[in-house]
C-alpha cells in the first residue's frame, strides 16, 4: 500500500465503515468451562480422584477494571455469546486497520495553505571564501 493514492486510502477507509456498521452485536470477553466442587465433606466431589460436579460454562470479561464472571445457563446462551465474542474479534481486527488508513491519509493529505506540486526554492549559501582585503 506504498503507492496508494489519497482517493484510494478514503475508498479504503470508506469500505473500512461499512464493514463496522454492519457487524451487529459484539462484546469482549472469553468462555470457559470450569468444574466446581461443592466443599460438602460427604459428597463424591470431595474425593481426589473424582472429577466433581458437571462442569459450568462461564462468561468472563473485564468491567470497569474489575473482572466480572457470569455464568451461561445453557448451550444456546454459550453459542450466542461465543457468536458475539468473534464479532467482536472482528470489531478489533477493523479498526485497527481503521487507525492505520486514517494515518496514511493524514500523511498524504495536504494543510491548509500548502501547495502540493510547488518545489521548495533554493536558499543561496554564502560563500566560505573570504574576499580579500584592500
């Protein structure tokens, strides 16, 4: 994309936004399965070599800088959120080539008042010579 024009870039960055605005619904997080033991000295999940009671499916995300841990009742629930945390995926993987087009456009793109094909005139260097004395 060195050679690409500033027209390109905007096209580019144009396609960028469509692509957002149809992604739909999205949220950040991961999915894991955790197999919880009831801490009933009794029961079969106390023994080591037993593998506890049925494993959850749990939610985990990050809110407010406090990791917040929601657990998905059914397989239906785990596939909608799994749906959602690769859109989300998606979302990332976009706008960071959102951030990198919008930085090569304002490279490219000219300020206000400059000219865009107006090469620089040469200063005149004075001589190192020194001009001799009378």
């Amino acid at each position: 994309m060195s050679d690409t024009t500033l027209s390109d870039l905007l096209d580019i960055r144009g396609d960028l936004l469509r692509q957002v605005s149809q992604l739909g619904d999205f949220q950040p997080g991961s999915v894991t399965t955790v197999i919880r033991r009831c801490g009933k000295p009794n029961c079969h999940c106390a023994k080591p070599a037993d593998a506890g009671h049925n494993p959850q499916v749990q939610l985990t995300q990050k809110r407010n800088g406090k990791t917040v841990t929601r657990t998905l009742p059914s397989s239906a629930a785990v596939r909608k959120v799994e749906k959602e945390i690769a859109t989300f995926r998606r979302f990332q993987a976009l706008a960071h080539d959102l951030v990198e087009v919008n930085q090569k456009i304002c490279r490219l793109r000219p300020f206000e008042g400059q000219e865009q094909n107006t090469p620089k005139k040469k200063r005149w260097k004075r001589s190192s010579r020194k001009s001799p004395t009378k």
